[in-house]
C-alpha cells in the first residue's frame, strides 16, 4: 500500500492518479476526506496518522512547507518508523538555497536521509500549476499583473512531477537519487502569458508590478525577511534563467511536457464557460435576476460545473450628479403607478428572500460601484462584491456614489481596494448595446429580462 501525502493537491493528486491507473493501491491523506479511497489525516499532527500509515510500506511526501516545520522531526519519525521507502517532493534550491522555503526543503531531506528509510527526492524547478494565481485576473481583465517580468523558469507540468515520483515509488533503481525536475524551456513571466493567450484565444497584457506594491502582496503570505530573499531569488532568476534538465526524460523515458501543453490542459481554469450578465445596480429587475442567476450557478455548481460569470455594466441613469431618495424619482419617473410598482416588486423580492427597502434607497451615479465589481471580479470575489453592492442599495440605504462607502464594502467582502481602472470601465460601458437590464448571454443564446431560475439553469448548462 502506497500512502499519498497532500493527495488533494496539484502534484499529489496527480501521484495518486497515475498510480491506481497503473493498478496500484494507493491512500490518499487529507484533513477533509470526502472519495472513497480518502483517509484522515493531518501532518501538523503525528496523533492522527497511525491508522493512515495501517499496512502502508511506502509514502509520496507532499510536505506543508514552513505551516508545520515546528513538528516535522516528530512527524517524519512516526513516518519512517512505520515505512520503508519516501519519496519526498523536493524543491530545485534545497542543497543551497538560503530562503525559508528551500532551508525548509533541505530539513525535510535531512530528517528523511537520518532516518534510514529508503528514499528518492524529487527536487522541482518552478511549478507550472503556480501560475494558476493568475487565472482570475486573466479571466476579469485580460491583465497580469507581477513583478520581475524577465524572471525566466523552467516550469513544469505537475503530472511530470508525478511520474518522476511514481516511478521513483514503483521502481528500485532509483533509491538514493535526488532528481532535479524542470520543464523542457526556461521562459519569462511576459513569455508565459503570451503562451496562454494563444491558447485561449484572448488578447492579454502583462503589467509590471512596481515592487513596493509587490512587496505588500508578498507580505500577506510571507514574513518581511522571506519576501527579501524572494526577491533576491528572482533578480537572480532574472539575470541567470533556471537551469534545464533532462530528469523527466531520464526517469520516465519521455519528454517533459511544455508550457503550452500545461496551459492546454488548464485552459478552462484561464477561460472556463462564461455566462455575461449586463446590470445596473440601480436596478430592481437586475437584483432579481442576479439573485435568481446565483440560485441556478449553485445548483450547476453542486454537478461540479465549471462556469464563470462576467459582470457587464450597464447605467439607467449615466448623468445623474445629485444623490436623492428613491421614491422621490420613481415618484417623477411613473407617477401615481409608482407606489403600486415598489409594492409589488417588494412582494416579489420578500418571496425570494430579498429584503427592498425603497423608502431607505438613494438614488445615486453608481460608475464608482461597476468599477468596484470590475475590481472584484479581477479578484475572484465577483459575485460576492456584487451581491453585497446590491444589498447595500436596496435594504441598506447606502450611496453607491460614495468611495468612503465602497472602500468599506470593499474591505467586508475581502476585495483590496485600488484605484484606477476608469477608462477601462468607460470603454466597457461605451460597448454596451442593450436598451434595458438585466440581460443574460451565454454562447449563441440572449435572454432579456429576470429570467427564471429554472431558465437560467439551462442557460448556464449550454455555456458549461
């Protein structure tokens, strides 16, 4: 029995893939089992591996780099004792490099060596499945956005990674073998985009970060010294690519997969189906039909669907300078219907869960909050900032117009604030060709109207 350490991941799902494909019993260890064939089990934890390690002899360590280095001694001691063979993913500086992540790569192969066990390290280059950070910006704007853009690596494929492991776990011939694993092409950060837009067929633009603004983002998931030595890696990596090596061919007998064959195999991550909504958040119909749109999404979602939405503006309203209650211009707009209109469209909303408070609601210019969905949909938080807006609209009272009131709603939903992108949002805007909102496109297919759940859930079937 082989046991596969962060079995849910890129690499390690992989490693347990390619071996049941082969025949191979194969546990998979996480802390959220969920498939047959899953067990419990966290390495943070030596407590809870006893009855993971039950009948294993050997084990594909996938090691939670510096989130349990505190216990690794004490984990890789209960590992070894129970095993006779670990093949440990590696990282290509582990001999030498001096920043936490490597240092912490080096522990792990000196813990494992110590041990007596025997063992392969899979040592990778630059992983292909990192680039993956970029999909929402690709998928919301077309933009990358990274610093260091001549930063050159040679990226590989996780399911080269695996099969480098596999073999490593199947076969003897390569026990005591440290393998450095990289991609067939050392390739810069701006190279690596133009790739995935000939893939995807999109025109993109790669955007150097200037490294202050780098640094902070760093600083969200590294400590300050780490992000030093970081950067110090990728001046390095700029001036001298990432060495290219042969360990996929020499192990498994075939070539590395490219960049552009990763990219190829990822591509619905880069541009999944996508269903536009055009809206205005101004707009009673289009808070309806976006509630019923995350009610259909939920429902394809829960099939395992993969399906992306694209928020297109649209204003009722584009010249509007002066905020006023909203009853006020409902009352100018539709005369003695406008308080029957507001019951109803009430009534309906209460139905659905929906809480209109039109006596509270002021009208305002909302420019700010489309750039702010813009914003979050670069972000991945899309549909949650956009949800939030038009709850702040209808029940809160709040001015849509107002950046103090955004940078707050911002904050709530998990979106970093940034200024800019105004000209991008009033070309988008410019684009538009729909005499009313909501309105649903997905493929060949146009739908005007809050459409019914049950409808959109087909719409949503075609684009996926």
């Amino acid at each position: 029995m082989i046991l596969v350490t962060g079995a849910t991941g890129k690499v390690g799902g992989q490693v347990v893939a390619q071996l049941r494909e082969q025949g191979v019993e194969a546990r998979a260890l996480t802390r959220d089992p969920k498939r047959p064939g899953e067990v419990y089990g966290d390495l943070g934890d030596p407590a809870t591996l006893d009855a993971a390690l039950d009948g294993v002899d050997k084990v594909f360590l996938v090691w939670p780099t510096l989130a349990a280095d505190g216990r690794a001694a004490e984990v890789l001691k209960k590992i070894t004792g129970r095993v006779r063979r670990v093949v440990y993913l590696s990282s290509l500086g582990a001999e030498e490099g001096t920043d936490p992540v490597n240092s912490s790569h080096r522990m792990i192969e000196d813990l494992i060596r110590e041990s007596g066990v025997e063992w392969t390290f899979v040592r990778g280059g630059g992983f292909a499945g990192n680039d993956l950070g970029w999909a929402a910006g690709i998928r919301a704007g077309g933009v990358v956005r990274e610093p260091f853009g001549g930063w050159a690596r040679s990226l590989v494929h996780e399911a080269d990674l695996a099969a480098v492991g596999v073999r490593a776990l199947l076969d003897d011939d390569h026990v005591g073998a440290a393998y450095e694993v990289t991609g067939p092409e050392a390739q810069t950060q701006q190279e690596r985009v133009e790739i995935i837009a000939e893939v995807i067929g999109r025109p993109l633009r790669f955007e150097e970060m200037p490294l202050t603004e780098a640094r902070a983002h760093f600083e969200t998931w590294l400590p300050p010294e780490a992000v030093d030595d970081t950067f110090d890696d990728m001046r390095q990596l700029t001036a001298r690519p990432e060495p290219v090596t042969g360990a996929v061919e020499e192990v498994t007998g075939r070539p590395a997969r490219t960049y552009r064959e990763w990219v190829a195999d990822h591509r619905a991550d880069f541009a999944p189906p996508t269903v536009v909504m055009t809206l205005d958040l101004a707009c009673a119909w289009s808070y309806l039909g976006f509630n019923r749109l995350r009610t259909a999404l939920e429902r394809r979602r829960a099939e395992d669907a993969r399906v992306e939405v694209d928020f297109r503006p649209y204003q009722l309203a584009p010249g509007v300078r002066e905020v006023e209650p909203l009853t006020l211009v409902h009352e100018r707009a539709f005369g003695p219907e406008a308080a029957t209109s507001t019951e109803r469209m009430t009534r309906l909303g209460a139905a659905e869960g929906l809480d209109y408070r039109f006596d509270r609601a002021r009208f305002a210019n909302t420019f700010q909050a489309h750039r702010l969905i813009a914003l979050a949909s670069a972000q991945g938080r899309g549909e949650e900032m956009t949800e939030r807006l038009f709850r702040a609209y209808f029940t809160d009272g709040l001015d849509l117009s107002d950046l103090a009131t955004l940078r707050e709603l911002a904050a709530e939903t998990g979106v970093t604030w940034q200024d800019g992108g105004a000209d991008e949002l009033r070309a988008r805007l410019a684009e538009v060709q729909v005499s009313g909102v909501p309105v649903f496109e997905a493929g060949s297919r146009t739908l005007s109207g809050a459409q019914s759940v049950e409808t959109l859930y087909e719409l949503i079937g075609e684009a996926s």
